[in-house]
C-alpha cells in the first residue's frame, strides 16, 4: 500500500531530517509534522526510506492517526461509553479476563471498521497461499479474535503460508510433540529431572490468569508443555519466566474452539480430549518458536536480558533525561524494575488482553520480541514520567514501578504505546550500534 494519501500530492522535494542526539531534539525537529495530520506521510515516507520498514510504516500511520481522531472527538466518546454502561459489554474490561474480543466496541462506526478489517483478515488467510509480508502489515494494528489463532500461527512461522499443506502441517507437528512426551516426559521424577520439574510445578500455581491456573486440566497441560522445552533446550534449561509465555498462546488457542466471550471461568476439561492435545501441542511449538529469538534472555546468568536492561537504560537516558536522572538521583537501578519487564515481556505488567494485544504486533515486527519490545518499555517509562517525577523517595519509586496503575488499559492505551514506541525506534534508528542489537 502507499504511503501517501488520496487527494494528497507527494513532497516534491525530499526532506532529509538532520541527526539527532536527543528524543527531545527529534520532537522539535518534527513536531509540526506529527501535528499536521497531512504532513504525517511525509515524514512517514522518509521513515520508510530510512529504515525500509514499510510492512509498518503504514500501520503505525494508522494507529497514531486513530489515536487523533479518538483524541478530537472525546466528549462524544465520553458520551457513548456512558450509553453503553446499560448494554451487557461493559465500558470497563474485566481485571484478569484478556480473553473477552476487544476489538468490538459499542460504537456502531467501529463495529462496521472491525467487520471490514476482519474481511480483509479472512480474505488473506483463504489462499491458496498468505502474503505474509501483507498478513505483518494488517497484524500490526491488532488482529480480531475470530482469526487470531491461525494468524498467530502463520506469524510465528508454524503453520506454513500454503492453505492445502497447513492441516498436514498440524498433524505433523502434533504428532511430534506427543512422541516428545512419550519419550521424555516420565523422566521428570528422574535426579538428573527432578529439580527442573519441581521448580515448574511450584511457579505454575503462580500464573495468570487467576482463574485458569487453578484447574488441575491446565496445570497438567502447562507442566508437560514446560518440561518438554526444558529438556529439549538444554542450554537454558527451565527459567523462571519462561511459564508466563505459555499462557497467551493457550488462551488464543483455547478460543479458537469455544464460543464464550470471556473464558476465564470455562471449564478446560470440558473440550474432548482431541481437542485439549492440539492446543497444548499447538501452544508448545509457538511457544518455542518465541522462545528461539530470546533465547540468550534464559541462558545462564541471563545474558541476554542483563545487556537489554542497560540498553534500556541507555536509551531512556536520551529520550528522557530528566526521568532518567530523577532515577539516578533517588538511587533506583534499572536492574530493579525492569529485570522483569524483560523477563515476562511486560506480562506482569498489564493485564492479559494487553498482553495479547502487544503480541499481534510483536509478530509482526522482525524481532518484535527482543528489538522492538525494548522501545515498548522505553515508551512504557516514559509514559509515567509525571508520577514518577511525583515521587521523591526511593522505596515510593520502587513501589510504583513493581505496582504500575494499568489494570483498566485496554486496545486504546496499548496502541497508543505501540505508536510511541515506534516513534522511538524511527528517532534512534541512526544512534551509535547498541540501539539496534
């Protein structure tokens, strides 16, 4: 698609945007441009330029562009949302749910845009075989529920992208995992076992959501699914925080065969049998599949989430250092706080449907899960700067960033820090080399 749009002329003369050393730089140097929504193409096109990613450019126009319009018309949400508190979808989303569809809303105009969106999903997904560069580029923005598990499938690279060899495809695979079970899994009381299997165990009663987590069925599921990648993945063996990245996936793939909008008090065991090996099967590759761009997050003394922390350090240095220095200044490390938003992805963080908001657009960014997630928790930082600058003692900053206010964030909260977040990869793609990798 292009960049630029209809009834709109082309810059005819190519901007070239002067380096930046600040975040702040980069606002005043493009301000007018975010502000003007015409202008927005242009620098969208040099972005594209500059960085080649145009599977997101598009999209993230998209977000920021809806984010206005959802600004300028406030009162008339206000209003709608207020109406709306009498229809059984309620304004608020419930706490630990993340499962009910929040790609409907209760306006009529945002229905109709969902139900085209949803076609042009559809259409896509027929075949005979996916465009995935086109599949990133509507994912980006968020994918409804109803095609959710097959594009998380096709995103991650499990399902391949021809229709008529995708149910092979799944037969295979699942035919796999069950013979890695049947081979592995009666070792986990094993001594060279036991403690990797004790550790899953114990850490699994501590998940999210809340509800699920306490069925024996799950619990069951969950314990096979981690023990097998832990056997099979010997470099890292099982870590703590590798048991929050099941539960996304299961969720998705659980809707795939229920009709319930919101599954948090579903009855798991109720699915046949059939049904309950293919989503545990079907969870444990994508799973796996995530797990092969972060790996070094999970290896012994977890490299890769030490060097990712002070990247994040470093970067918030830039775009904020007033933040950065308030930090400094009360003596709180990074270390601190966002060991864990690297750890769990954030998942501790925001509420499960945010999380499975972030992942339609982490699969659809090339390293969504390592590169691009450090710019989302640039971004996140950032966006509490007045509560962070608000406090003035040390235990009260740690407090606040372990316990961050978002158990009402929704789609709207979540797009408007994907949005920010790719800002924020756009103003640093041309800083020195530990911003890129």
């Amino acid at each position: 698609g292009t960049l630029i749009k209809p009834g709109s002329k082309p810059p005819t003369t190519p901007v070239k945007l002067k380096k930046v050393s600040t975040f702040q730089e980069f606002e005043s140097n493009t301000s007018d441009a975010w502000d003007l929504g015409d202008d927005d193409d242009e620098l969208l096109a040099i972005a594209a330029e500059n960085l080649n990613t145009e599977v997101v450019m598009e999209t993230a126009h998209k977000v920021i562009q809806n984010h206005k319009k959802q600004v300028e018309s406030a009162e008339l949400e206000n209003s709608c949302m207020q109406r709306s508190q009498s229809l059984p979808q309620t304004s608020t989303p419930p706490l630990v749910s993340g499962m009910a569809d929040y790609n409907t809303s209760v306006t009529p105009a945002l229905t109709e845009r969902e139900a085209s969106r949803l076609d042009k999903f559809k259409q896509l997904l027929a075949g005979p075989n996916t465009d995935l560069e086109e599949l990133r580029k509507l994912s980006w923005s968020g994918i409804p529920k109803r095609v959710r598990p097959i594009a998380w499938k096709l995103l991650s690279g499990y399902l391949p992208a021809n229709v008529d060899r995708r149910e092979s495809t799944l037969q295979r695979k699942r035919k796999e995992y069950f013979a890695f079970v049947e081979q592995y899994y009666d070792s986990r009381n094993d001594e060279n076992h036991q403690d990797t299997y004790r550790q899953i165990h114990i850490d699994i009663p501590r998940m999210s959501p809340e509800v699920l987590r306490l069925q024996p069925k799950v619990t069951e599921i969950f314990e096979r699914i981690l023990f097998i990648w832990a056997i099979r993945h010997p470099a890292s063996g099982y870590v703590q925080g590798i048991n929050d990245l099941v539960t996304p996936f299961f969720i998705v793939f659980v809707c795939e065969y229920i009709e319930e909008e919101v599954v948090e008090n579903f009855d798991v065991s109720s699915l046949p049998e059939e049904v309950l090996q293919n989503i545990e099967a079907d969870s444990y590759w994508c799973m796996s599949k995530l797990l092969d761009g972060i790996q070094d997050n999970y290896t012994f003394a977890q490299p890769g989430i030490q060097k990712k922390v002070k990247m994040l350090e470093e970067l918030v240095s830039r775009i904020d250092e007033q933040v950065h220095r308030h930090l400094d200044q009360h003596e709180v490390k990074y270390l601190q706080f966002a060991f864990r938003w690297m750890n769990n992805l954030l998942m501790r963080e925001v509420p499960l449907r945010c999380t499975i908001r972030l992942w339609d657009t982490y699969q659809s960014e090339p390293e969504g899960f390592s590169h691009f997630h450090l710019y989302v928790c640039a971004a996140f930082l950032v966006r509490w700067r007045k509560e962070i600058l608000e406090e003035k003692d040390f235990q009260e900053l740690l407090i606040f960033l372990q316990n961050l206010p978002t158990v009402h964030w929704g789609n709207e909260e979540i797009s408007v820090l994907l949005a920010e977040a790719y800002r924020l990869k756009f103003a640093f793609a041309d800083a020195p080399n530990h911003y890129k990798k």
